[in-house]
C-alpha cells in the first residue's frame, strides 16, 4: 500500500484560502465531490463526523500539520484529501501554532486496519522535516503528489 493509492490530484488544495478550520474541510470535502471520488449527498454527514471527531480533541498534530478525520458508514472506499494554506489555519492545536498541511482522512466502518495503515503513512511522513519544508514551495496538485510518492518509500 502507497499513500497516492488514496491520494489523488482533484483532492489536493495548494491554496486554501479560509484560516478558519470548518471551512477548510468543508473545501477539501467539495475537492473530493468534484473530483468524482465521494457522491455529494454524502458530504453534510461527513462533515458532521468529522467535527464531532474534532470537539473530542484536535486532530492538529503539532509541526504545523492537521489531520482531521472519521470512520462512517456509507463510503465504499478510503478517501484521503490535501489541503496548504501559506497563511495558517486555526486548529486549536495544543502547540498553539496554525496549521499549514491539512490531510483529511475518511473511511468505511469496516476498514480498521486499512485506516490505520493510511494513518501511519501519513504520519511518518509529516513527521518528516525534508517533507514540511518541501511542500511548502511546491504549487501544484501534482507535484505534491510526484513528492509524496518519492518520499512513501
């Protein structure tokens, strides 16, 4: 399993513009519609998972990097989307920093170790500093994701 298995170019923002958390899930949600990976009638329910994940605890994991995400019924298959703000988004992270490199994950019920495997992938790599520092100069969907290939090894 490789992280761009998940991952594809129509659910990848390099721009976001909102500095407000809702909202930017909200525009990676609308990534993945319009990019014809998730049916639109399911967007409200999982928007609904995903911020009822959130008032659990922010999912902002320090190093400037958020990764917001749900399990619900309903998906056929596990969804990943990208999202850079140059300006920062409010995540109440415990680090207090705005977060710049937003993954959404969601996912089927019933792809427990699926999901975590993608979790960890993701993981290892923001904990990366060459990978940070590298997404930040890069301007398109698709050399985010020529960059995550090379560095999912």
């Amino acid at each position: 399993m490789v992280l761009t298995d998940y991952l594809h170019e129509e659910a990848v923002c390099m721009d976001l513009e909102s500095r407000e958390r809702d909202e930017v899930i909200r525009t990676l949600l609308d990534r993945l519609v319009a990019g014809g990976l998730m049916p639109g009638h399911l967007v409200k329910g999982v928007l609904r998972a995903i911020l009822d994940r959130e008032r659990l605890g922010s999912t902002a994991i320090g190093r400037s990097v958020a990764v917001p995400h749900a399990r619900l019924e309903g998906l056929e298959q596990i969804l990943v989307a990208f999202g850079y703000s140059r300006g920062g988004v409010e995540f109440n992270a415990l680090d207090g920093e705005p977060v710049r490199q937003v993954f959404l994950v969601i996912a089927p019920k019933g792809s427990a170790d699926e999901y975590i495997g993608v979790m960890e992938r993701i993981t290892r790599l923001v904990q990366n500093a060459d990978f940070r520092r590298f997404v930040a100069q890069l301007k398109s969907a698709g050399a985010l994701l020529e960059l995550v290939e090379e560095m999912d090894k």
